[in-house]
C-alpha cells in the first residue's frame, strides 16, 4: 500500500519543484538583487508629501550597496537595508471584542548620494511586499496619505 501512495507523491514534489520559481525560499535580501525599475507610484489619501524617489532605475547589490539611476542623468551610490519587524494588527471582531495580532512585515530603507551634483535621497519604506518573481511593491504610511511603490525586475 505505501508504494501506491509514494509514486505519485514522488511524481507531484517532482513536477511543484522542477516547474516554478524557488525565489519564495530566499530570503528578502537575496531576492531584491538586481536591478529594479521604479513603474509606478499610486498616492491615497489626503495631501501631498516631497517624494525622493518618483521613478528610476535601482541596481540592489548583496553586499548592501545600491546604485540609483534617476532618468535625468544622475547617478547615485549608497546603501540599502531591508529588517524584519513585528507590528501589531489590532481590530474590533462583530462582538465589540478588541483583537490584537502581531504580523511580520519587511522594512527597506534606501540612501543614496550623486557625488557629482552633491544631491543626497533617502527613504524609508514602512512595508514592502514580493508580489513575484518579477515584481514587489513598498509602502510609505504618512498620517492620512499611503504611497505604493511598484517595481519591476529589468
């Protein structure tokens, strides 16, 4: 009887590993390497913040440096850093109970220098998300405003 179940189980593991992506097993640092191009930035809420980066390309090494193209000719180097952080999920059940949960998310900090232009960018991005293999997105909660930023592996 265990052979019948072993084959296709065998054959199931076989065909889930060998036809998709492994990039869900790494880790986030070795998942962001590369370069990646900022697509897109959708604002909700209320109000109007200075963003630093609006668009560009970035080039995310594993030795925590960065490179940031901006489009318009500069060229900037850094660092990135991307943390785990617990934070709480409190919501009020359909009884009026208050509950709280901790949910793990992923920060990514960005700083970065064009030494040509003495221009300096950095962000702080509260949440960021692999939406793919190809594409994440990062969050920036301000009071009343959200900003998405999406991202595309080039």
């Amino acid at each position: 009887m265990k052979k019948i179940y072993s084959l296709p189980l065998l054959l199931l593991v076989t065909v889930l590993f060998t036809g998709c992506s492994k990039d869900i097993f790494k880790s986030y640092d070795r998942r962001i390497e590369g370069s990646w191009e900022l697509t897109d930035v959708t604002r909700i809420g209320f109000g109007n913040s200075s963003l630093p980066f609006t668009g560009g390309l970035f080039t995310f090494y594993g030795s925590g440096r960065l490179s940031y193209e901006d489009g318009y000719g500069g060229f900037y180097e850094g660092d990135w850093n991307i943390r785990q952080q617990n934070i709480p999920d409190c919501y009020t059940d359909e009884y009026g109970r208050s509950r709280c949960d901790n949910r793990l998310v992923y920060t990514l900090q960005v700083h970065a220098i064009d030494f040509n232009n003495h221009d300096s960018r950095s962000e702080y991005f509260d949440e960021m998300e692999f939406t793919g293999t190809n594409t994440f997105k990062a969050y920036i909660y301000d009071g009343l405003r959200t900003y998405i930023f999406k991202f595309r592996r080039r």
